[in-house]
C-alpha cells in the first residue's frame, strides 16, 4: 500500500480543492467559479458536498490521487451538467 502524496479536486482543468496529508496547510481550497464547498459536510478523500451550485457548476470534474513514494498519479474525470 503506498501512502498519499497529494488528492486534487478540478472542474475543467481548474483547481477548486487540494489535500497534501504531509503540508502544514492539509487541505487547500481555491476559488473556481460555480464552486462553493461545504467543508463542514465534505470528508478528505470521501466526499466534496458542493452548494449553491447553478450552470456554472457544470463541467467536467476530476479526481487527481498521486502517490508519495513514486509520484504515481491517477485521475478519473466526468462530465455534470447542471
């Protein structure tokens, strides 16, 4: 099992969130139009509850896991329309 060297969150190609478990700051939000995250309700690397989402919000989002050791990344990413 290797260990996590970093987990992005990105609505066409933008970056709206990012976890780095060994950072100071963990976990980073960016301001990305058509994004406003709940973090009270959001769990790192579980789950990114969005609100008050409205067309901008549409796009295609990704899920980028890269991990510590050999800086291996795997990304899935699908379209929501909204």
């Amino acid at each position: 099992m290797m260990n996590l060297n970093s987990l992005k969150w990105f609505l066409n190609d933008s970056e709206f969130l990012s976890h780095t478990p060994s950072s100071e700051a963990k976990l980073r939000y960016f301001k990305t139009l058509g994004i406003v995250i709940e973090p009270d309700r959001s769990t790192i690397g579980e789950r990114v509850l969005l609100k008050n989402i409205n067309y901008h919000s549409s796009g295609f989002y990704k899920c980028e896991v890269s991990s510590e050791r050999t800086f291996q990344t795997q990304a899935l990413k699908s379209y929501i329309s909204v």
